[in-house]
C-alpha cells in the first residue's frame, strides 16, 4: 500500500515538473510574435 501511494506521488511530481518544464521552454518564449504568414503565390 505503502509503495503504491510513493508510485502515485512520484508521478503527480513528474507530471507537474513535465508541464512547467513546457510551458518555460516551448511556450511562453514563442508567444511574443505572431507566427510567420506562409505566402503562396498565386495561381495563374
């Protein structure tokens, strides 16, 4: 039982550390400019 709430805790611990992990560096450094507009040229 003991170690089934030490397996749960450690997950809870990594998900939570995994979530900051993204938002610090895939998330909030990218958001400060639009995405480039990927223009197409026309058809003829």
């Amino acid at each position: 039982m003991r170690l089934l709430m030490m397996l749960i805790l450690a997950l809870m611990i990594t998900s939570v550390i995994g979530i900051l992990g993204v938002q610090m560096f895939g998330g909030s450094g990218n958001n400060d400019k639009p995405p480039d507009v990927i223009q197409q040229p026309e058809p003829k």
